[in-house]
C-alpha cells in the first residue's frame, strides 16, 4: 500500500467520488488529508516536505514556486471551472460598497483575490486603495460571514449557497469576471513526483477511474448524491458532475486565464514561470 499525503481547502469532486466508492483503497493508495487554514500553509508545507500533493489553483502553483522555491508541478485538473463568487452581508449591494470596508480574503497576492482584483478595476477602483483581512481559507471566510467578523468575501461550493441561503447578497460570479478562470488543480513537488512515481501513479489512477465513472450518465445520480453528501448543493453537485474535466487534463485556456489575471494587477514573478504544467504522470496512470 502505497501512501499520499494531500493538503487542501474542501475536497473537490473527484477526491469525493474516489473516497466515497473506494477508488484510493482499490488502487492500493493511503490518502492522508489535511483541512488546511490557508494557501500559503500548503505552498510552505509543500516546499517543506510535509505534504505530497496539494490541491489549489494554477495560480496557487506559480505564487507557491515564487515565495517558496516549492518546485512544484501542476499533474491534473480536478474542477473544469471554479464556482466561485463573492458575497456581501445583506446590507452592502455593491461592490463599491464592499470595497469602502475591509474585504475577506485568502492572500493578497496569489489566488482568487485576483479575481476580485479584476472585478475592482472593471468597477474602477484601484486595488491597491482598498483594505483586505487574511482570514485564511474558504471555511473560515465563511465562519467569520456567518459570525458577522467579516463584510465581504469570495467563497466556493458549498459555502457560497450556504452563506446566500442565510442571506448574503452574490454581487458577482466567476462567470462575470474570468469565465475561462480554471477549477482546482493538483500540485506535487518534483521530487515526489520522482521518488515516488508509483505511488503519484496509483493516486492519479484512482482520480481518473473515479472521475471517469461519474461522467458515465447511469452514474450522474450516484455521483450527485456523493457531493450532496459531502454538503455540496444539489445545483452545484449537479453542474460538477455535468461539467466534469475529461480524462483531468489541465486547460490551456485556463493556464492562459491565469497568467493574465496576474499580469493585469502587476504581480508577475520575477523570475521567469517555467514549465509549470506536467503531463507525465497523467500520461502514466492508468484507472484502477
């Protein structure tokens, strides 16, 4: 049996479907998950040695090889697009007026911020002009929405629908903003990638196999019932089974997306990118 250590906000769809019809335990793979409090946790922990895999965003990768010298490659797309939106407490109903307060986020510098970043500048405000709180991650945005220590925030299945049914307004969607915006990808160090090939190989297959199956038509109820379950709701379990990332290739458009969110707000590395993406272990792993 081999062992995977992964470290992420919410577990995305396919890790859902793996864990839920035993694709890890058939595969002969141990996951050992991590909740984490933050990006920067995983991009630290990551560089350190401490987790085999991350799950995150293509632009997560890019920050985390930046600050951390995390060596990192992206080895498979999980989500085809990021569900995302931002929501206000129910008396702020514009983004004007969020961005008059402190504002909720992960980093200010890496991930869905820049987003917000976009959507800021498309209202003509200036970033750099507005306040921001490192909360940390998505459930905690939430906690803190839902206890009144936050204003504004951008939150993901399930939280977004859970904040909005307790009646935050959504005053943007991705789909506004960045509709190429990719869904959450895997993150592994090359070493890992290296040293333990047979066990990023059997983790992939199980992904892959599980994913595949809840493509299947005959499986969409099963695989909606398995997000439900793990408290997405039925709208968004039903989009992610619908929307599906074929085969978990990472999306080029997706990677494009990315690297121009980053460079509209001036935060490109210093150093040259590099080749991020890795299709190797992909191209290795076989369905369990």
């Amino acid at each position: 049996m081999e062992t995977v250590r992964q470290i992420l906000f919410v577990p995305p769809a396919p890790i859902v479907w793996a864990s839920a019809g035993g694709y890890f335990e058939n595969a002969g793979v141990e996951v050992v998950t991590t909740q984490t409090l933050s990006s920067d946790q995983i991009g630290k922990g990551l560089a350190a040695g401490e987790f085999d895999v991350g799950i995150g965003v293509m632009d997560n990768a890019i920050a985390w090889n930046d600050l951390f010298a995390s060596d990192l490659a992206i080895i498979a797309q999980l989500e085809r697009r990021m569900l995302m939106r931002f929501v206000a407490q129910k008396d702020i109903t514009s983004l004007a007026e969020a961005a008059s307060q402190p504002i909720a986020v992960d980093a200010t510098t890496n991930g869905f911020v820049l987003v917000l970043y976009r959507a800021l500048a498309r209202a003509g405000i200036d970033w750099r002009s507005c306040s921001f709180d490192e909360v940390g991650g998505v459930k905690h945005r939430f906690d803190t929405m839902m206890d009144g220590r936050t204003r504004s925030t951008i939150l993901v299945p399930p939280f977004e629908d859970m904040a909005i049914a307790k009646g935050c307004n959504a005053l943007w969607s991705v789909d506004d903003i960045a509709p190429a915006y990719p869904g959450v990808v895997i993150a592994a160090r090359r070493t890992f990638l290296r040293e333990q090939s047979e066990a990023a190989r059997r983790y992939l297959g199980a992904l892959v196999h599980a994913n595949a199956w809840a493509a299947k038509p005959e499986s969409s109820e099963a695989a909606q019932a398995a997000l439900a379950a793990a408290r997405y709701s039925p709208k968004s379990a039903a989009t992610l089974v619908r929307d599906s990332v074929p085969g978990l290739q990472p999306s080029i458009e997706g990677w494009e997306e990315t690297v121009s969110l980053r460079r509209e707000c001036g935060l490109m590395p210093q150093k040259p990118i590099g080749e991020v993406i890795d299709r190797s272990v992909l191209a290795a792993a076989k369905p369990a």
